[in-house]
C-alpha cells in the first residue's frame, strides 16, 4: 500500500515519449485516413506497374491539420518500402514550399536526394531539372516529389515550378517518364495560376481532407496516447473535451484540426506534470486552451535569425526570471548566439522586423516600457510555452539547420 501511494505521489512524469509528440512524427496507423491512403495508391498504381515509366499527378486538399502532410509521408514511406520489394528504385522527396521558399532552394533539394554528386552550380533550376530527369533516365529510378505547402510557392515564385516540372516532362514524351508529383495545398484556388490541361490532370486526381469530427478526433488522440503516454495517465474526459472543443462549430480557426487538438493535449500534459497531477484532466485542458498554443511547426518554419532571436528572448528570459525583457538585452544575445554558430549578426531594424514577425504569429509579445525604465524603450515577453521549453527546442533545431548549412558549404559562401 505505501509503495501505491509513494509512487502516486512521486509520479511527476505523464509523457513517457515526447518525441512521438512533434510535428514531424509520423505515425505508423493513421486512424480516419485509411482510405486517403488507398486513394493515393490507386492513383500510383500505374507508375508501379510500368516499372517507373509513366508519371502521375496527384493533389491533396483541405483545411489546416486534416492529415495532408501525415498521409503523403506515410505513402512516401510505404511506397518506398513496396517498390524495393518488387525490385524498382523509387525515391519520394518531401518538400516544403513555405521552409524551402525559392526555387533555387526546391530544386537544390531535389538534385541533394536524387543525385547529391551532379554539380549545382551555374545551372538554372529547369537545366537542373532536365539533368535530374536524365539521371533518372538512366538510373531507371522514378522520384515522386511531394510539394507541400504549394499555396506559398505558386502565387509567388513568378516562374512557375510545377508548370516547369510538367514541360519536362511534355518535352520528353517518347522516352519514359520518371518524375510524379503530389501537390500539396489547403485551398484549390492554388490551382488557378496552372494551365488548363495540368488543372484538369489534378482536379481527376484530388483527393479533399475534411476536417476530422469529434468522434474521429477522440481515435486519433487515442493512438497517440498509447503511443506516448504511461497507462492512463490522461483521463477519458480530458480526451473528450478536446475533441468536442477542436471539432465545435464555434471553433473557426481550428475545426477538426489534428495538429491543435495534438498540441492542446501536449500542453495539458504540460500542464499538468508542472503542477504535479497525476493524471491530464479537463481543468488542465481549459488552462491549455486559456493559454493559447503556438506549435513547434510554426517554430520550425521561421528564418534562422527569427530563431535565433527568439532563442535569445528565451535565454535571457529564463536567466531572468522576469516576465518581459528589454529590446537591448534581446540584441546583447543575440549577438553572442550569433558569434558562438558563425552566423553574421543583422543590423537593429531588420532584428526590430523579425520581433514584429514573431509577434504577429504570436510568440511573443511586446509592449513599450512604462515607469521602471529609463527613457522608452520595447518590452519583450514569451506568450506561450515556458522559457525553457522554448530555449531547449529551439537549440536542437538551430544546431540541426547551421549542421546542415555546414554540409552544403553554404556558410562559406552566402549567396
Ligand atoms: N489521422 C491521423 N492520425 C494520427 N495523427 C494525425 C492524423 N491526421 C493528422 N494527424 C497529426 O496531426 C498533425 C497535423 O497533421 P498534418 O501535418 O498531416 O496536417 P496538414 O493537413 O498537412 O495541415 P497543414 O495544412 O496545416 O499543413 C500531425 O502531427 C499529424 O501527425
Ligand atoms: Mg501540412
């Protein structure tokens, strides 16, 4: 009996696995989307069976959290895996048109996964788009490139990406066809800069998101919980509040989203672990919910100096122990974070700018000094997550991203 109450008592932990909790990771069952996932390999089916000769074109539409990006990675995956069974060289390359916002990017990142030793330099991204599908070619390799977030790439990269990728593939049309996309886009409208005969390819073979129902949404939290916390460490009424709560018709930022109804229970559990419950249960859900969330993902997406900035509000935050910094103790950081990763240091108003953008997605928040301070001057506070949750976060994450300019040489030479 008082090992049953010690260890109840002592019990801080509820998440067993956080990192089954972040946006990247993407589950092995995907409960509700099953037949997305089917839908998806009908659809390929053909590139398949023509050994990757033939390509196809694929759209997936719907709201902000419905699954999209989760269903064409899991496809990505399972594609993969079955085509090296079958004995075909297949290669599925995610891309994020809003982190990789240029062209130039995008393709360097196609010719990195494809074919990392053909030279990148002094090619346009349609030279290097023909180099890759000859490579292919003659490597008898298929790539299904996934264009995720193609909303930010279509109304504004002027050359038109996926119109370049499909003359490609016109122009090659007696020799086989090696490279199949899957666009990626909340709203369809994106499709409205596309010529006629691709628009009408996609529209054959879109498959729409809806937003997920409170029923389903109960399923996907459910899975997930198995997966990420200790046995009954969340309770069944905690679980059903968010679901009725994601899925309300009054809910109009978030209806049916996953990814928030995700991050609220992350935060719950959060919650709950820093005032020692035992368990996640509604009042912890409320007080999540009271909080607002602002996900990793929209962390993961900012500029690397909007990172290392909010990094030093949180930095210096944490060592405070204050509610709100000044705009100089912010740039003080930020200079040394800046030294200690080689990076060049921006000048004050374009560090004044990355505030205001941090602000606007709401991170942060700020307010001009009252009494207490000399002269006036830009208060600086966290909106969201604790300091040190922020700090260590955003430290893997920048260390990942200065790693992998390291390994492209790109902070040698900055273009
Ligand atoms: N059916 C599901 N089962 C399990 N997890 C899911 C499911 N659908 C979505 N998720 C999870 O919810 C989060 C959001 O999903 P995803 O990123 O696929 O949404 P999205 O449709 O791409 O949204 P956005 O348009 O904002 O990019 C992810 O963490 C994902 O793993
Ligand atoms: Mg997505």
């Amino acid at each position: 009996m008082y090992k049953i109450i010690e260890d109840v008592f002592t019990l801080k932990r509820l998440i067993r696995d956080e990192s089954k909790l972040l946006p990247e990771y993407v589950p092995q069952s995907l409960p509700h989307r099953e037949e997305h996932l089917r839908r998806l390999a009908e659809i390929f089916k053909i590139v398949i069976e023509t050994r990757g000769e033939t390509f196809q074109k694929a759209m997936l539409t719907g709201e902000t959290g419905t699954g999209k990006t989760a269903v064409a990675k899991r496809f990505g995956q399972s594609v993969i895996d079955y085509a090296t069974h079958k004995g075909l060289k297949l290669k599925y390359i995610h891309i994020n048109c809003h982190k990789d916002r240029t062209l130039f990017l995008i393709t360097r990142k196609i010719v990195q996964e494809i074919c990392p030793d053909l030279p990148k330099r002094g090619f346009s991204p349609f030279e290097l788009l023909a180099m890759i599908h000859d490579y292919l070619n003659s490597h008898t390799m298929h790539a299904v490139i996934t264009l995720d977030e193609a909303d930010f790439l279509i109304p504004r990269s002027g050359e038109d990406f996926i119109y370049d990728l499909i003359r490609l593939t016109d122009e090659k049309l007696n020799e086989p066809q090696r490279i199949s996309i899957i666009l990626i886009s909340r709203k369809i409208n994106v499709l409205y800069e596309l010529d006629k005969s691709t628009v009408s390819a996609l529209l054959h073979n879109t498959i729409r998101f809806e937003p997920y129902t409170s029923i389903q949404l109960r399923d996907i939290l459910n899975a997930r919980i198995t997966e990420t916390f200790y046995p009954g460490a969340v309770s069944e009424e905690a679980i059903e509040l968010i679901s009725d709560m994601v899925s309300a018709p009054y809910e109009s930022g978030h209806r049916g989203d996953a990814r928030y109804a995700l991050g609220l229970l992350w935060k719950a559990a959060k919650i709950a672990e820093r005032l020692n419950a035992i368990r996640v249960l509604p009042e912890h859900v409320r007080m999540a919910r009271a909080e607002g969330t602002v996900s990793i993902e929209d962390i993961q997406n900012l500029q690397l100096h909007e990172k290392l900035i909010l990094l030093s509000v949180a930095k210096v935050l944490r060592k405070k122990q204050t509610a709100y910094i000044t705009m100089g103790e912010v740039e003080d950081e930020y200079m040394q974070l800046c030294a200690l990763w080689s990076q060049d240091p921006r000048k004050h108003t374009q560090v004044y700018t990355y505030i205001q953008n941090l602000k606007n997605i709401g991170v942060i928040n700020t307010k001009i000094s009252g009494s207490g301070y000399r002269g006036k001057t830009t208060l600086i506070g966290l909106v969201d997550a604790p300091a040190e949750v922020v700090e260590k976060e955003l430290i893997k994450i920048i260390t990942n991203e200065v790693n992998k300019q390291i390994t492209r040489g790109e902070h040698l030479d900055k273009y």
